[in-house]
C-alpha cells in the first residue's frame, strides 16, 4: 500500500493502465485490456492517499487520446505534438498541496522527462512509418486488380483443362469457356471470373485480308494468234 502511495508509481501505473485500455479499445486484445484495467485500479488505489489534482488527470488522460488518434490518423505529428504537451502539462500538475499544507507531493522531473520521451521515440517511429507509406510510389494502373472482360492475353501453361494465362500484366490461373484444351502462347480474350480462376475464350479477331500482289494483278499478255 505504502509502494502504491507513492506519487511516481500511482502516475505510472494510471499512465501505463490508460494506453492499455485506449489500445484495446482501438486493437482488442485479452492482455492489452487486462493489463490496463489492473494497472488503472491500482493507479486509484495509489491516488486515494495522494492530494490528486482532477484537472491534471483529465489533461494527462487527454495527451494520451491524442497519441492513440495520432496512430490511427496520420496528421504528421501535430497530434502527438499536442499530446506530448498535455501529457507534460497534466504529469507536473498531477497533485496539488493538501489542506493547510503549503508543498504537494509531485512526480519526479526525471520520471517526467523519461516518459515524455518514451512516447515521443513511439510516436515519432508511428509518423515516420506514415510518411514512408505515403511516399511509396502507387501501383501501376490495372495491376493488383481483376482485369475486365475483354482484355487480351495469352496462355503461359497449357489450359488442360487448367493452366495460367497472361491478363492485364499478371499471371492468373484460368480454364476455358468450353472446357477445350488451349496449347501455350495462344492468345486468348477474357470472358470474366469463377473465384479467382479466369474464364477465357480463345481469341478469334479476324484478321486482316491480303492484298494480293502486283504480279498476280497484272493483266496476262494477249495471246498470240497461231499462223
């Protein structure tokens, strides 16, 4: 009871009880929940002894809402600017002097300060994944998304009556409309989608007529009359 008493444990227990349960409720997890829940009693206990200043834990508790929304939406670090603020702020004015008493218990500067930059390293790393998901090049148009019906390709391995074809720059499994068996390079039209197995139909484009050639159009020589 004396240990829970203590200014510096009752502030990390409520710190460490509040991420747990502001995780669980944003990511659910049995132990994240438990761990938080169990840290926040104890934190209560603890500040049942101390002279708490109820202002100070609602800026505390708001600086840690603002870490969680930092790393659900991405705002470039103001949010967790803002809650390393709040987070300072509500920790230095946890407790207040007691009735008739002119000094109050208090958390430590150095507790304080290693916390502090505890979640300033965490939410540091969080902005910095961010910013390099955002930075990343976007896919090419039509790769990693089901090509329409209608697009050309070509059979890779024969369609017996399953193989792979070539679709919209990417390899997919595919069978015949008919069930025919198609040989490899034969290109193909997609016709649309079983699952994930592409439905084709061989591709019967006409092509194009020759144009015959000058010799074969040139006007045969008069024959000759016999004498």
């Amino acid at each position: 009871m004396t240990l829970l008493a203590d200014p510096n444990v009752a502030f990390l227990l409520f710190v460490v009880g509040l991420a747990g349960v502001l995780v669980e409720l944003v990511h659910p997890t049995i132990l994240g929940g438990v761990l938080g829940a169990v840290c926040l009693v104890l934190a209560f206990i603890g500040f049942g002894s101390l002279p708490v200043n109820v202002a100070g834990l609602v800026i505390l508790a708001f600086g840690m809402v603002l870490f969680v929304l930092e790393s659900q939406v991405s705002t470039h670090g103001v949010l967790a600017v803002g809650g390393l603020i709040a987070f300072v702020v509500g920790a230095s004015m946890l407790y207040v002097p007691p009735v008739g008493a002119t000094t109050a218990p208090a958390v430590a500067t150095p507790v304080i300060g290693v916390s502090a930059a505890a979640f300033a390293l965490l939410m540091g790393s969080i902005v910095y994944a961010a910013l390099r998901i955002r930075g990343m090049p976007k896919q090419r148009e039509g790769v990693g998304t089901s090509p329409k019906a209608g697009t050309l390709g070509t059979v890779q391995a024969p369609l017996a009556p399953q193989g792979t074809v070539h679709l919209g720059g990417e390899t997919w499994s595919a069978r015949t409309a008919d069930g025919r068996e198609l040989d490899r390079d034969v290109p193909v039209r997609l016709v649309g989608f079983d699952g994930l197995v592409a439905v084709v139909t061989p591709d019967t484009a006409p092509t194009a007529p020759q144009r015959p050639s000058a010799a074969s159009t040139a006007t045969p020589p008069a024959a000759r009359p016999q004498s």
